[in-house]
C-alpha cells in the first residue's frame, strides 16, 4: 500500500541494500514461550527481551537474532537518526501484544558517551514495517551494564539510535540539509508540511482553487449519508455511520502543473489529474468513504500503454510520502474511485511497477495492500537452531 521495501531476513537499510553480519553473542536461539507464560530471552551479551506474564496471547517460539550492520541506512528523511548498535530481528516478525515487553540491548558506552558529547540522545527504536521508518520509544540507558532498555508493544526489528535533536537551519530540510522549504518543517519526521494553495515535496509549487472542482464548506450531520462532489465528480459520497459527530466537509481542487514528489519517488511516481484537498484534516471515518477524481482517459490509455498503472494516491503527512490505493475507473464518466478511512491531499497517480516484485538498488518485496497476507517462502534449515538462515548478499 506504501511502496516500501520489505527485507528478506538479515537484509537491512530503507532499500534492503546492506547485508548483515549475524552476531552470536547478541542472539538468542528458538525458543518456546507458552500462552500467557513469563519468560526471558536473553543473549550472553545480555541483548534479549522480557516476556511478563500474560503479554503473549497464543503459545509461540520466539528467536532473537541481531546483527552487525554498519552505518545503516535509514529513509532519507530520518537524517536525525543514526543506529550505534546491533539490529535486533525477533521472530515471529509483527506478532501483537497484550502487555509491553522490556527490550535490552546491548552497547558500546564509549561510543554512547561520544554521541552524548555531540548533544545527541541515544533512544531504542523499533522498525515500522507500514511505514518504513524508526520509530523511538521512552529509553533509559544502563551505563553500569552497558544496555540501553524500552518497551515495545509487538515483536519488530529493533536497534538502538542516536537522536540529533537540533534542526536543519530553517527553511533547510533532508538529508545534509541541503533543499529549502516553502512551508514549516515537522521537528520530528523533517517532512516539509505545505500550507493551503502550495505542493510539492518541498511546498516550492503554488497553485490556485478550481472551481469546477471544488465545493464550498457543506455540514454532514453525525450518522448521516451525505454527497459532497461538484459538478465534475470530483469529491466524496459518505455513507450512513461514517461519521460519528457532525463535521464540515470541503472538497478543494488544484491545478498542479508537474507535481513535484519525493526524490525517492520521482523515477516512480506521477501525477495525471488535479489534485484534491479534502477537509477537514485528522477526520476518521468508522466506515469507508468514497473519493473520486476525474480523469483524462486518454491520458490513462497512454500511460497504460507504457506498462504504467493508475490508482489514487494520497500524501502522507507524516512521511512526506504518496502513498497508493487501489481503485477502479468508470470508463464512461472518467471518475477513478478508491475508498478510505481519512481525508489527505489526494490524485490520480501514475506509478511505474516494480520487476518481479523488487526495487532498484536493493532486495525486498513492495508491501501488500493494507490487510493481505505474503504468501510464505520456501522453509530453510540450518544445522545451528540459533543461527538464521542466510540470504545471498
């Protein structure tokens, strides 16, 4: 549903590039933890996590496997993060959780007190597997043990990261700091928020308000079906029990002329429609709404005849990245139509696939649609029961 790179296990960086060097001392082998049941999976380095009772809901075997992974890398919006430790893979990858378990790894004090000395905090993160981003969480470090400990809510890579909490120089952002930003900059994901009327992945790109596409502020009263588009189709039909309180919804449309995205999607990714503002922002809806955009068949026929798909695609915020939804095109009126729980800017995005499921530059598989499950892979054996199987660097 993102586009992002899933790593094969022991494959690590936001694009799978890096292979990881499988670190015995930090590893904990297979090991069965019963429904319910305390338990503690803990390396001779003392890398491990803490099961209390009653976190895990079903009996599982749980394996800690870490790895050397130097300078890894992470999206380039996350310039402020460096990883000093291990990488820590649990298995099995994902699995919820009633309670939150400790996790402990361990770490180099001397290399924690240099980055200390650059004014940079050291947090555990964990991986976000929607997202493709780390993610910190409440951390205190153990200087008498040399192990940084947290919480996490469900088993995911871990490591341990650096934080440098000073911004870019305003209006600078990414990576070096080296593209400036027309709109404000968030202090914790470095996204380049745009305000109403400006776009692009920097906000560099203005545009005005198109009436044809647009509808002005309209009530839709809490449980209530509702039919907010303009005379072009352009907008949202609500159905009954979406809402749960009464809100306004206002459905904007933009001519964007060469919509700038994301450096790491422009190869990738293009817009082929106006783009839709829909407010208000941080709804949720308790059922799925129905957006729809018009667009050019003719342009559809073109980029399909290039090998290339259309479907919606929405910006989010947190990342700065589009993220695309399957939808369908009525190829009488040209409206392309996909369903969703939350308004965003959203358009006709043209995407070029992927071979054979990987991305350039690195080994993985694009994630699913939100909601599907990965087929399962051929089962490997190793003669080591704590030792991971390898894949090809």
């Amino acid at each position: 549903s993102g586009a992002q790179c899933l790593c094969a296990p022991g494959r690590f960086g936001f694009d799978c590039s890096q292979q990881g060097v499988w670190n015995r001392t930090n590893s904990v082998p297979a090991t069965v933890v019963e429904d319910g049941a305390q338990a503690m999976l803990v390396s001779a380095a003392g890398t491990g996590v803490t099961f209390p009772t009653g976190s895990v809901m079903r009996t599982l075997v749980v394996s800690v496997a870490s790895y050397d992974v130097t300078d890894l890398k992470l999206h380039p919006t996350q310039w402020a993060l460096r990883s000093v430790s291990v990488v820590v893979e649990p298995t099995p990858p994902g699995e919820p959780l009633a309670l939150p378990v400790d996790v402990a790894i361990a770490v180099s004090m001397t290399a924690v007190a240099a980055e200390q000395q650059q004014q940079r905090s050291i947090q555990l993160a964990f991986l976000n597997a929607s997202s493709g981003l780390w993610h910190t969480v409440p951390s205190s470090v153990d200087s008498s043990t040399g192990h940084v400990r947290g919480q996490a809510d469900f088993l995911s890579p871990w490591t341990v990261v650096s934080v440098d909490p000073r911004p870019c120089p305003p209006p600078q952002f990414g990576a070096q700091c080296q593209t400036t930003c027309f709109g404000s900059i968030d202090r914790s994901s470095a996204v380049c928020t745009c305000p109403s009327g400006r776009f692009g992945f920097d906000c560099a790109q203005v545009a005005t308000r198109n009436p044809a596409y647009s509808v002005n502020p309209t009530p839709v009263a809490a449980g209530a079906a509702a039919e907010v588009k303009s005379p072009t189709g352009a907008g949202v039909s609500i159905p009954a029990g979406a809402t749960t309180s009464d809100i306004t919804v206002e459905v904007t449309g933009y001519d964007v002329e060469s919509l700038s995205v994301d450096p790491s999607q422009t190869a990738r990714f293009k817009s082929v429609s106006i783009v839709l503002e829909m407010k208000p922002d941080g709804v949720r809806f308790a059922q799925p709404v129905t957006l729809s955009i018009p667009v050019d068949l003719a342009t559809v026929a073109a980029e399909r005849q290039l090998g290339n798909e259309v479907n919606m695609a929405f910006l989010n915020t947190s990342t700065g990245l589009w993220e695309v939804l399957v939808g369908s095109i009525d190829e009488t009126t040209g409206l392309l139509s996909t369903q969703t729980n939350h308004f965003s800017l959203w358009t006709a995005m043209s995407v070029v696939p992927v071979g054979a499921g990987s991305t350039p530059g690195g080994t993985g598989t694009i994630a699913p649609p939100a909601g599907t499950t990965p087929a399962p892979g051929p089962t490997q054996q190793v003669t080591d029961p704590s030792e991971p199987a390898t894949t090809p660097a």
